[in-house]
C-alpha cells in the first residue's frame, strides 16, 4: 500500500509539476558528477574545499545583505532598487570613518575623510587589518550602521512616504530613481578611483590546502552574530512581533492597534543597519571599494532573497548561502567568466519554478 | 490661476492635433539650442553639430519609448530588460554582416539580409523568453528581466565567445573590446565608393559638399544629417504603425488586458497568447531600433547595453506618459535634448562664460573655499567630466522620483489610449453636465 502511495504521489508530481521534476532531475545528476568526477580525480579535493569555502563567505555576505531588503519588500511590498546602493553608502561612511580613526595625525584630514582616492593614501602605509587596527574597524563597523539606518529613514521621509499608497511597480520605480542618485552622488562626491582598503599583513591559515583568510573568517563570524541578533530581535521582542504581524497582513495588524507607521521607521533602520553592516564588511573582505559595488551586487542579493522567499529573514540567509556555493560550485563545469550568470540562472529557475522560494508560507518578518 | 489658464489655452490649441504638437516641440527644443549657440557665438559646424546629436538622439530614444510602450503602456508588461534585447539586435547583425575573413570572424551577409534576420533573432527570443516569463507578478518579471539582460551582457562580454568555433562555424562577438559594425549605409546616397577610405562623392555628394563648404560645414555632419532625416522617417512609420495597432481589434484587447485580465479572458481571448505576440514584437522593435541606435557609430561594445539603458527608455516612456504613443515621442524628446543631453551643453555654456580656473582635486576642496563666498572653485570641480555625469545622473534620478510621486502617469498620462472605441468617462461627465 505504501508504496503505491509513493508511485502515485510521484506520478502527480511528474504530471503536475513536470519542470519541477526535470530540474531536480538535472541537480542530482550534478551532484553525482561532482562525486564522480573528485572519484575519478578530475577536480582536485581541496580546490572542491576551496569553492566551499569562498562559497560560504560570499553567501554570508549576500545572505546579510540580503535582510534587509528582504524585510522591506515583505512589510513595504516593493522590490527596492537602492538596496544595493545603500550597501555602497554604508561601506563608504565606514571606511571613511576607519580611515580616519586609523590615520588621524599622520595624513590630511581631507585625503582620510575620501578615502584616498585622487589623493593617495597609501592603503599600505595606513596597514588597516583586523589584527592592527580593530578599534578602527568596529568604530567604522558602528558609524556605517548608524549612518546607512538615518540614510535609511530620511529616503524613507523624502521618498517613500509620500507614496506609501502607490502600488509595488511605482515604488520600485521610484527606488531605481534613488539608487541612480544615491551611486551618483558618491561618484560626484568621491570620484570612481577603485580604492584599496586594506594593509599590512592580514593572518591567514591553511589548512588541509584550504585557504582562510583573516577578513573572511571575520565577515562569516560577524555576519552570523548579527544575524542572531536579529532572529533574536524578531522572535522574542514585542517589536518583533509587530513586525511580523505586519508582514503576514497589514490591515489586520493595523486594526490590532500596532502603529504601523513606526514599525515601518524601524524596519528601515533595522534593515538599513544590517545593509550598512554589510557594505563595511564586504569592503573589508574584498580589500577595495568602488562606487559601484552595491549595485553589481544587487541582482544576486535579490537572488538571494527570492530563492529563500520574499519576506523570510531567515531565508534570505539561507538562499544567501546556497547562491553562494552554488555559484562557486559551478567552476567545477564552466568558466568564471559565466559565475554571474549561473546566480542568475538559478535565480531565474527558481522564480519559474518556485515564486514562492525555499521558505514559502513561512513570512516571519 | 493665471498659468493655468495659459497652459489650458496653449493645451487648446496644441492637443487636439498631435502632429501640430509635436513639430512645436521640435521647433522649441532645436530653438533653445540654436539660440544659445547664437548669444554664445559657437561656430556654425558645431551648432549644427549639436542639433544633430540631440535631433538624432531625440529620434532614437522616441522610437525606444514607443516600442516600450507596446508592451508596458498597452499590455502591461514591465520589461526591464530592454537593453538585452537591443544587445541581442545589434550583435545579430553585426555577427551577420562581418566578413568571413575579419577578426572575429562573421558570416559576411549583406546589411539588409542581416538587419531581417536581427529582427526575427530578437523576436523569436523574446517570445521565448515571454513564455514562462508572463506568468509572474510584475515585479517579479522585472527582476527577470533585468536578470535576462544581465546574462545577455555578460555573455556577449565573455572572453570564452569572442572569437569562437561552434559546429564548425567561426563567429565571435568580440568580447570585452567590441565588434566593429558596417559602415553608416547613408553614405551610399553621396559617395560613389563609400566603403573606400577617402572616398570620392559622386553627383549628388558634389553638389551638396561644395554648397554647404562655404559656411564651414563638414562633410560628416552632412551624412550625419541625412541619417537623422532617415530616422525620423523611420519614427513617423512606427508611430503611423503604433497609432494602427491602437486602434485595431488586437490593441484593443491589449489594452482590456492591461485594464482587466480576468474580464478579457471571460470574454473569451487567449491573454497569454497575446501577451507573447506583444512581448516578442516589442522585443523585434528593440532590436532593430537599436540597429539604427548603433549603424550610425560602427561600433558595438558589451559598455553600451548595461541596466542603465533600460532604464533611460523608461524614464523617457514615463516622462511622456504610458499608454500614449504621442507622449512616447514627446518623452524621447524631451528626455534626449533636455536631460540626456542638456548638462553637457550648460558645461560648454559654463566653460565659455566663466574663465576657470584649475580644478580642485577633490570635493572637499572645492567646499573648502565656499567659505570666502567663492562659488568658482565648486562650480570647476562640477563641470569636470566624471562630475558632471554623475549630476546629470543624479538629475535623472531626482526626475524619476518626482515623476512617481506626482505624476505616475507621465505629462501626457492623462492622454492615455483608451480600451474601448468610445471614451465612457467622457461621455459620463457630459451627461451630469447635461443634469
């Protein structure tokens, strides 16, 4: 009987959700090659634990990233196009805060505060790391999450409110409007120079063949830390709790008598600290910042967030770090030319497949 | 409100004909810019010149518009993927065109064999791509579509099919650096020769070289000219074509679509079908506008198919209004002569009137001397290259805002192109007036 129950559940499977079926057809065939080809020694076992790893670190990164923009589109219903620019935002107060708690003394204030660019700054002389300079960088950690959440609220004012009525395509059109300001007011203020952050000799450790690096050990252990923080903020605070009653169904909470409009104020300075938490660290762990790193990162955090589920936190984590290892994983077959368009193939996939994402049904914030 | 009443008059007499309001708006725009030239005393071939980079401009972007129209104003789809379409147009008819023995390599069709067989590429692809793709909410399709464009590009960047053999067949894309495209086909009206390097002109290219060389004017900006009267020829069809297809039986379910799905397919039409047919000619006008956007230059690069591109047509779609193909073209216009092109002409205008001096390097420095009421050392760092496109950007982005807060329709939203053959909203207020 039961596993008559198996073959019909499968055949309404096959019938029903026919792409469904192929594609995980296709994954697990992957997956096998994988194996097969480490078996057959085709691909080396620490270049696999290497793609792992830098898989990891880039999922963390898009996962925390990825929170915030994840808490606006569920309880605002918008895609916002800023996201990624306000991650570029938050990534140059910080560094300009570092810079200057670091080289205060030694270099012009005007070069610190701009961060190099047309007046060089030697990255190499100011030696930022982690070992060499915490203070500087958890004071530039703090000033970019303050500085991107105010960023945040005053969009929020000048932009967003006014429309709070309009529908989700108007507001996303709208949001493209700020990001094309937002990146081209840091263009016009610190010019584009690619500016190098980091100095001295940041540690590293090898092992098994695999490398760690000191700045992506620390963006995986601060990322996961703030995203405890916040799964803690969201299930056990009573604003939490608003904010989640918000997500599931705006009239029923507003009628409930939770004030809509400053739970709407804190997820933009909840989400905008995160996003400006995670332009400082993804600045620190690449090494270099140019103006334009939010936005080529915003079409994978926004694969991110629709492969957890639009409205999950806790997928947008999660899709973070599946993006991210899936993508590193696809230099087993292709070239890393194509790495950019394999996040958003799957992302593609997914949204034909699965609109839903991961964590369908489940909008916890 | 005496402003009111000014632009009500001038609403009067402008928009019950649409042609009228459009030649007005050309004459206003190339007005502005002969006049300054003129107070400024710039020379005459390079006030000629401008005019011929905004018309042209002017003229492409109107087209773009209009082709977004189709699928946004009339069926309601939100395309953010234009530009990969318009990559995929081009680079078509590059690949086709390029001689066998060139570097990459092409299939060495003649131009017009090409420019077909560009449209049914872009075409075919973009009904395929519509057809998982309609299904999603439109926010949803955005992000698929930029992330379409994205992919576009990136493989058209990828050093992997620059220079390529697939089946036995050599053709690339050039990567990185580009693909060089035919040579403006204009030039055939006035040269006898014009593939050679110095070519000779033959009757007409004589007559019209030698009359135009007293005042100074070149013979580039001559073919350059033609070349814009060619594509405002070309918009006057597609206008001509949108206004049909608005009023035929198929634009009129386009746009019940648009205003009411669920009630379109009770009366019994296939809206999936239509949206495909919609999105893939959409999608086959892109492509060839784009053609036109790039046989002018000869040259395409990965550079010039980024989101931004998509998002240049949408502001000039916004700016005229959805759903109006006039607007589309008063949208295109105005967004290339005034924010398109307008604050690269103020810096010229700046440059000329204010003896700059250096530079500063930096922001900071330049802020540094507001402090003794000295605007010119601000004003210098403004005009720069890199700074004065990110204002011009920064510009664009203050208009868009603006234009989703108060006006999301557009200018001319109001003018939209309505579903049914008569207007009932009218004919409603008529009646209470009669009351």
């Amino acid at each position: 009987m039961a596993a008559r129950d198996y073959y019909s559940r499968g055949q309404n499977l096959v019938y029903n959700r026919p792409v469904l079926v192929i594609f995980a057809v296709i994954g697990v065939f992957l997956v096998f090659d994988i194996l097969r080809q480490v078996g057959t020694g085709t691909i080396v076992i620490t270049d696999l634990m290497s793609y792992l790893w830098n898989g990891l670190v880039l999922g963390m990164s898009l996962g925390l990233a990825g929170v915030g923009l994840s808490m606006t589109y569920s309880i605002l219903n918008f895609a916002n196009f800023a996201h990624g620019d306000l991650i570029t935002s938050g990534a140059f107060a910080g560094w300009a805060t570092a810079f200057l708690i670091a080289g205060l003394g030694e270099f012009s204030v005007e070069s610190l505060i701009l961060i190099g660019g047309p007046i060089a700054v030697g990255s190499n002389e100011l030696g930022i790391n982690v070992v060499n300079t915490p203070l500087a960088l958890l004071a530039g950690l703090l000033v970019a999450a303050v500085l991107t959440a105010a960023l945040s609220l005053l969009l929020d004012r000048i932009v967003f409110k006014p429309m709070r009525s309009a529908d989700g395509v108007t507001l996303m059109i709208a949001s493209v409007g700020v990001a094309l300001f937002l990146r081209n007011f840091l263009t016009y203020s610190f010019l584009t120079d690619s500016r190098g952050l980091t100095g001295g000799n940041v540690p590293q450790f090898t092992i098994a063949g695999v490398t760690f690096g000191g700045h992506q050990i620390t963006l995986v252990v601060v990322a996961a830390l703030l995203m405890l923080g916040t799964h803690i903020l969201l299930q056990y605070t009573k604003i939490g709790t608003a904010m989640r009653a918000m997500a599931a169904n705006k009239d029923l909470a507003k009628v409930t008598g939770i004030p809509t409009e400053r739970v709407v104020k804190l997820t933009w300075i909840i989400g905008g600290g995160l996003t400006g938490c995670a332009g400082f660290l993804i600045a620190l762990q690449q090494g270099t910042l140019t103006v334009t790193m939010g936005w080529d990162l915003l079409l994978l955090v926004f694969a991110a967030v629709i492969l957890g589920g639009v409205g999950s936190i806790y997928g947008a984590m999660v899709g973070g770090v599946i993006l991210g290892i899936a993508s590193r994983l696809a230099l087993v077959w292709i070239p890393a030319s194509f790495l950019l368009v394999a996040a958003f193939v799957i992302m593609i996939v997914m949204l034909l497949v699965r609109p839903s994402g991961l964590f369908s049904g489940r909008t916890t914030a | 409100m005496s402003t009111g009443s000014i632009q009500a008059r001038a609403e009067g007499w402008l928009g019950n004909n649409d042609v009228r309001l459009l030649v007005a708006l050309a004459l206003a725009i190339g007005g502005l810019y002969a006049l300054f030239s003129v107070v400024l005393g710039f020379q005459l071939n390079g006030t000629v010149n401008t005019l011929r980079r905004v018309a042209f401009l002017s003229a492409i972007y109107a087209m773009l518009a209009l082709a977004l129209n189709l699928q946004w104003g009339y069926a309601g789809l939100f395309n953010l993927g234009a530009a990969g379409f318009m990559a995929i147009g081009v680079y078509t008819m590059g690949i086709l065109t390029a001689p066998v023995t060139a570097s990459p390599p092409g299939f060495g069709l003649p131009l017009p064999v090409a420019i077909v067989g560009a449209i049914l590429m872009t075409g075919v692809i973009g009904g395929l791509a519509a057809l998982p793709a309609i299904r999603l909410r439109a926010d949803y399709l955005a992000i698929v579509t930029v992330a379409f464009s994205e992919i576009v590009r990136l493989t058209l960047r990828a050093p992997e099919f620059a220079n390529t053999r697939i089946a036995g067949v050599a053709f690339g894309t050039g990567g990185a650096t580009g693909l060089s495209l035919p040579s403006n086909p204009i030039r055939i009206l006035f040269y006898t020769d014009p593939a050679a390097t110095a070519p000779a002109p033959n009757a007409l290219g004589a007559a019209i070289f030698s009359a135009v060389e007293p005042l100074g004017i070149e013979q580039t900006l001559v073919i350059g000219w033609a070349y814009v009267v060619v594509l405002c020829l070309c918009l006057g069809l597609l206008y001509w074509l949108m206004i049909r297809i608005g009023k035929s039986p198929f634009g009129r379910v386009l746009k019940s679509i648009r205003e009411d799905q669920q009630v379109t397919q009770a009366l019994g039409k296939d809206t999936r079908l239509f949206k495909i047919k919609t999105f893939a000619l959409g999608c086959a006008l892109m492509g060839l506008i784009a053609i036109l956007w790039r046989l002018s230059g000869g040259y395409a690069s990965p550079r010039m198919f980024k989101p931004i591109q998509t998002f240049y047509i949408f502001i000039a779609l916004f700016i005229g209004g959805t759903g109006s193909p006039t607007g589309s073209i008063v949208g295109g216009a105005l967004f290339a002569s005034l924010l398109f092109e307008g604050p690269s002409f103020i810096r010229r205008v700046v440059a000329e009137y204010l003896q700059l001096s250096n530079a500063p390097d930096t922001l900071v420095g330049a802020l540094a001397q507001l402090g003794t009421l000295d605007v010119t050392p601000l004003l210098a760092y403004s005009v720069q290259d890199v700074s004065i496109s990110a204002l011009r950007l920064m510009l664009l982005g203050i208009v868009l805002v603006y234009l989703m807060q108060r006006h999301p329709d557009g200018l001319l939203g109001h003018r939209k192109a309505i579903a049914s053959s008569v207007d009932l909203s009218q004919q409603a207020t008529q009646e209470d007036d009669n009351e």
